[in-house]
C-alpha cells in the first residue's frame, strides 16, 4: 500500500478493478483495510465496477489507533503503517503465500521519523531476506537499465566506480537477465563514466583505467559490449541492440530511461530472493487524495512481477 | 561542410536538394567543390534531382593538393581543409555576406592533427568573433537545454559547478530567449546537481550552497524554477512548462534530449554575435562513403539558424 498519505492506496484501488492486472496477477492488498475502502469508495472508477471487483483478499496489517488518514501529510503513524506492510508483505513472500510483492511508493523522511533507520524499501528488503547483493533495475518492455551507483551525491560517484561495483553490477545483471527474463547469453551494454565514454582519456581515464578491464575479465559472463558515451546511446536506438544495460550512477541511466518509459517504467531489484517490484515514483504527496494519481507504472510493475514470478517458477531448481 | 572523410559532405548534399530547406534557406556551401561534387555524384536522391536543384554558389576553400578524398580516413589534410572551410565562414558571417552558418562534424583528434590546438568548433568560432561567454544549447522543438559545463571528466564536474558559471549559465540563456527566440519573459528551468536535487542535503550539498542562492540573485532575469532531480524532470514532460532547461553538466542534460529529440536535435551556439547551429553528432567516420548517414540532423540545424537569423534581424538594434 505504501505510505497511506500518499498516493500509493489510491492507484492500488485503480489496480484491483484494472482488467489486465485481473487477468494475469491474484492481487492480494497489504495494509489497512481502512484506508483502501476509503479509496475504494471515493473512486468513481471503482464504484461503477460493480460485480467485475473480484473477491481479493486484504492482508490487514493494523495502524496505530491514533493514525488518521490525510493525504499529503508526512506523519510517523503512516510510515510505521507502511513499513510494517512491507515486512508483512516479505513474509508472506518468505512463507511462499505469495509468488511476488510490489511495493508502493514510501517518503525516507517519514519512515525515518518513524524509527526506520534505511533508505528505502530495497535496502530493507535486502536485510530482512538476508541478501548482500542487490541491482537497482529499471524495466520498461525491453529497456533494461541498472545502475553500479545509485544514491549518492555526484561527487562521491567516480570513487565508488571500482572492478569490484562494476563487476557486480555486471554479474547481477545477467544472473538477473537468465533468471527473471529467460535470456540465455544475455547481451549487456556498459556505459562509460565520462562525456563521450571518456574520448580515448582526454575526457577522464577511469573508462581504461577500470571499467574495460572489468569488462574483459567478465566475457564469459555475458555478451558485453562498450563502454559507450552515455548521451547518445538511448537516443541512437543503442539500447534496442541488447538486452540490458549498465549506467554508472543514477542521472545518466535514469534520465534517458525516464524519457523513454513514459511514466510506465518499472523498479524491479535484481539479486533477491524474492521478486520485488515497484513503481517508478515517489509518494505524490502533492497529489495525494486528489484522484489525478497515474496508476500507469504501479500496473506495470504488478505484471512484470508476475511474468518474472512465472519465469523463475518455470525453471528447475 | 566538415571534415571531408566524414559524414558532413554527404549531408550537406542531400540538404542541398532537400525541399524544405530550399523553401527557407539560400544556402551556400563552405568547402572543397570536388569534394561536394563527389557527393552530388554519387547519390541517386540528387542526381534524379534534375531541375530542382537550385542554382546554388560554392564558396570555394582550396585543400592542400595532396589531398584526397578518403571517407572514413583520419587525415591532418582534411581537417586542414575543414578548419579552413569554417574560418571562411566565420568571415562571411562577420562580413555580413550571409546571415548564419552552420557547421557539419569535425574531429578534435584529427584538427589537432593539423595543428589547430583547439577543442573544437566552438571554441574556435568564440575565438574568432571575440566572445568569451557561450553557452552549448541543444535545441529541438521547444526542448532547449544549455549546460553550465560540458566537455570535463566527470570527476571534475562537481568543482566547477561555482556561483559563477551557473549564473553565466542562466544569463546566456535569458538573453538567448529573448534574442533569438522571441520570449519577452523566459520560463528557465535549473536542474540540480545530484541525484533527487540533493533531496534536501541527504546526496549532496551544492543545490543549497550554490544553485539554488544563485537562482535568487537572478530572479530579475528569468522566471526561474527549481532546482528539480533531473532523472524525472524529462519523462514527466516538466521541460514542456518552461522555455529552456539548465543541466549541470553534459550527460545529464545530454542523454535526455537525445533521448527526446530522436535525431534532430541542433546544437546552438548561444551568446556569438553570429549565429551558428550545428547538427548534434559527430563525423561518423564509421559509416562515412556508404550512403547511410541520416540528414535530419542538420536540415534541422540550417533550418534553426534560419529562424534565428530572421528573429535577430527582426530587432531593432
């Protein structure tokens, strides 16, 4: 459900009557049972669905008794209500309830308030499941972006672009495309760190110095090619060419990948053991309660995480 | 016309006949006849053109008679004849014989080759007409992006974002607006540095010790707004409520527009007493000779000068 005050339980409740979400996903809301009737009810959409709502089952976590629901509002009660969603939701996942969770959007500073000390949902989702290795990948059809950085400030980046992140982001990014996406010699584009992938070192020297090294050592791993300047590569159809891509750090694979997603990108994050997926946006809680919230992206990910939960079942072991 | 062993003879040629620019544009090609001949020659689209071809002038540029047409070839001779070929345009332009240039792809590697110790284009023409201040503004429809730094190692980037060069920034970009495109009160959008902007000093500093004081010295200037994460402010269609955008820095400014611009992005030169355009990619050295360089890019290119020229001339003063 994600942040209550958000507008995570409004495009839930625009899911759960979205035809090509019921075809394909038995979706089982987690949260207060509350806050979505209250959406529920308030969408024209959904009131008019009539008998097409299908019986769906909510996981009712429960609120503090003091939590009221006010959209737009960042309150402590409605980030421990999110959180304890989440950790509801990696159990059910654990226990095998569930082939698959997506999370709706949460505000850092409102779970930090709220006495959760992570980023976000992926680095508390990668604790609780106990898995060191996490790729941050962002899905849209069959562009594929993952980042060796992601949330860092733009000078620390280009001392955190070391053999061993890129390596890793390489390894987890086939491992992924194998697994989740049934490719079997996944084809990888790496980007370089620097404007024109560095021009032969004139422009930066970490492309030789690092990454082209890493990339030779991981032939066998995965069908690699680049490292190639990031500006043009999305914009040059260069991305239609293979199967995943790797971006050094958050601004130069999100912003091409945000262009070209059109609000309909997925947050699917690699090297879990559990299928996670999540929107591509934020809380909305300047929207929030209004109705004018795209349910786009959230639908998106409920079906990639399906096809990804369909694939990884469908395989031995 | 460019380097001659790229892709610029060739498409130029096929501007030359293209019927939109012949509409708009008396256009005078800058370079070595027996080289735009070949060109000419050789394309069927030109010569089925019959009498459509317009009786065009050369402005003849002697090459060294060494040398030789070689598509694809690196060659100090060549880069000679283009570094020639733009000087003499820069003349024209200043002597007011026409009313803007533009200018096909050379490489850095091979004018440097010729002795010309110079970063590129740019550099040259502002060195040429007496300006210190430019700004690198990629333009395609209403999509305007200028970047307060542009060809560093990233490395560098976070140092050289100053008070100063953002303000240079943003003041070249008002006063382009205004000259060259016509808005009395331009709407400029500033991105941040970081990722998220810095979400509020958690992923970086400089949005709130340098740009966002900045942007308040210069609210006389620009409706100004910002600083905004620049991984969303693209896809969500944010550039489309602004008249111009500025990026910190090359990739993140670039990859985007490229993204958006599919092809036909121009490269302006905002802040020359001349106009000068260019198309937004390089020699293609790779596929220089076989036909299969796409024009789009710079039929775009002359076609803004044009606009430019006549909204400049369209001033008084």
């Amino acid at each position: 459900m994600g942040d209550p005050n958000g507008i995570g339980p409004e495009i839930l409740a625009r899911c759960l009557v979205d035809e090509d979400v019921l075809r394909r996903v038995d979706l089982i809301p987690v949260g207060a049972p509350a806050v979505l009737a209250h959406y529920i009810g308030q969408d024209n959409a959904l009131s008019g669905a009539g008998d097409r709502v299908p019986a769906y089952q909510i996981e009712a976590v429960e609120a503090d008794p003091e939590f009221q629901l006010a959209p737009g509002r960042a309150d402590s009660r409605a980030g421990k209500l999110a959180m304890d969603s989440v950790a509801r939701a990696i159990t059910l996942c654990l226990e095998g309830r569930v082939d698959a969770m997506t999370t709706c959007p949460i505000s850092k500073e409102v779970i930090a308030r709220a006495g959760f000390d992570v980023p976000g949902h992926t680095e508390f989702i990668a604790e609780k499941t106990a898995s060191p290795d996490v790729l941050m990948m962002m899905v849209s059809g069959n562009l594929r972006v993952g980042l060796v950085t992601a949330h860092l400030p733009l000078r620390d980046v280009p001392s955190h672009i070391s053999e061993e992140r890129v390596a890793r982001a390489i390894r987890l990014m086939a491992a992924s495309l194998r697994s989740d996406f049934d490719m079997e010699r996944p084809r990888i584009a790496v980007l370089g760190l620097n404007p024109h992938a560095g021009d032969g070192g004139v422009l930066g020297s970490e492309e030789g110095a690092i990454i082209v090294p890493t990339m030779k050592r991981l032939t066998h791993v995965a069908e690699l090619s680049g490292p190639y300047p990031a500006d043009g590569f999305f914009g040059s159809g260069g991305w239609k060419r293979v199967d995943g891509v790797v971006a050094m750090y958050h601004d130069q694979g999100l912003g091409p990948f945000k262009a070209l997603s059109f609000g309909k990108g997925v947050n699917f994050s690699a090297g879990l053991p559990i299928v996670r997926t999540s929107p591509d946006h934020g809380t909305g809680f300047d929207i929030a309660g209004t109705g004018r919230a795209d349910a786009a992206s959230l639908k998106a990910a409920l079906l990639l995480a399906a096809d990804i939960a369909e694939r990884r079942k469908g395989r031995p072991g």
